[in-house]
C-alpha cells in the first residue's frame, strides 16, 4: 500500500513538471506513459496467471482478460508510442511561427 501511494506521488509530482513547461519537460511526460504502459502490462499478466478465460460476455466493469487485453490495446500501446517516439507537434508548431515571421 505504501509502495503504491509512492507511485501515485512520483506520477503527481512529474505530471507537474511535465505540465508546467511539456516542450522542455517531455521526459517528464514521457515517464507517466511509460509507467501506464507499465501497470497495464502488469494488468494483463495478473489476469493470465490467475487463469481467467477470455470473457466476451459480462460486465465491462468487472475485471477480465478481456478488458486487460483491450486497455492494453486502446490506452497502453499509444502510451508505450508516445514513450518512445515523443510528440512531434510542437516542435511543428514552433517551426510554423518561425514561417510566419518571415
């Protein structure tokens, strides 16, 4: 429990950095995603070793293989592209106003 209040502190403290100027601090950011990755990976692997079969009926709220396959799919895998390529855009954005100063 103490480990995991840890964490979400870590997970404040760089979103704040983070947020507070994303052009400079994008590693801060990019830490965040790569923890989300993380704990969804950690999702899907605590399902599989409990054995749970692959549902397609059920509560979406409930805990299952299936919703720890597709969290991974729909907020882990952008989360892991964003770790390692970064966010292009502003550096786009920077390069259009040097355009419009000309």
């Amino acid at each position: 429990m103490v480990a995991l209040v840890i964490v979400l502190d870590a997970i404040a403290l760089l979103l704040a950095i983070g947020l507070y100027n994303p052009q400079r601090n994008e590693w801060a950011l990019r830490m965040i995603t790569g923890l989300v990755f993380t704990a969804y990976l950690a999702y899907l692997a605590a399902e599989v070793r409990a054995g749970k079969p692959l549902l397609l009926t059920g509560s979406r709220g409930e805990e299952s293989l299936r919703n720890a396959l597709l969290g991974l799919l729909l907020i882990g895998w952008p989360c892991i592209k964003f770790t390692f390529t970064g966010f292009d855009g502003w550096k786009q954005e920077d390069e259009d106003r040097e355009v419009n100063r000309d």
